[in-house]
C-alpha cells in the first residue's frame, strides 16, 4: 500500500521515543541527513535504502529481510528489522530530528510489522545520497 504524503495514517504510526516530538526531516536538512547517513553500518542502510527506493509505500519485515538483507528469514523477521533499524540510533540522537522512517505494529492476529518513509523526507535523504 502507498501512502500519499497527507494521508492520515501517517500520524497512526506504532512509533515511540525517537518517532515523535523532533521536527521531521525537511529540504533545510541536506547537511544533517549526510551526517546521519555517515553513522549507518552497511546492514542499516542495506535496509533504509530499500525503503529510500519505495517512498510512501508500507514494506513488511519480511520483504525487507528478504529483499533489502538478502537472506531467508531466519528466526523472528521483525525482530531483526527491529534490531537492524536500531544501529540507527547514534546518527538520530545528533541529528536533532525524528528518525526517517515510520513503522505500524501488525493488527491483532497478524505477525511482524510494516515500515515506511515519507515522500518528502525520502527526497531529502535521496538528495544528500547524491551529494556524497
């Protein structure tokens, strides 16, 4: 499913701490999100990659371990997206900003978790890709 960069659902997200209460990623943002793509090890931005390359669109724990990690699923997909996704944290605590993806637990009955990044804030982090 996509997400348009108004939906409604995007402030719906299963996010905590880090997920809310800092300012979005904005176009003022270039230098921060270089900075921020600086402190990611390979694994991490194997996966923020593949969501960079679907922006709006919610992706399942599964597809991203098996497209974007390049593995069968072993164990738990959406606790190694989790743990993947928490390598994230030193390049978010100094950007001052909210971390660049939003994730949706799965309804009751379902098993693992979607993720997805915003149009806009894929467009800031595509651009400072290009300005390495």
């Amino acid at each position: 499913m996509y997400l348009t960069e108004a939906d409604a659902r995007w402030a719906e997200h299963s996010g905590g701490e880090g997920h809310s209460g800092a300012p979005e990623w904005g176009p003022q943002d270039l230098e921060r999100a270089a900075a921020f793509l600086a402190e990611l090890t390979p694994q991490v931005q194997q996966v923020f990659d593949y969501l960079l390359r679907n922006p709006g669109r919610t992706v399942h724990c599964t597809e991203l371990v098996d497209k974007a990690l390049s593995g069968p699923v072993e164990g738990n997909p959406a606790r190694r997206v989790a743990g993947v996704l928490s390598g994230m944290s030193k390049g978010h605590s100094s950007s001052g900003r909210r971390y660049p993806f939003y994730w949706w637990e799965a309804p009751e009955g379902g098993a693992g978790a979607t993720y997805a990044v915003r149009p806009s804030v894929a467009a800031v982090f595509l651009a400072a890709q290009l300005g390495r």
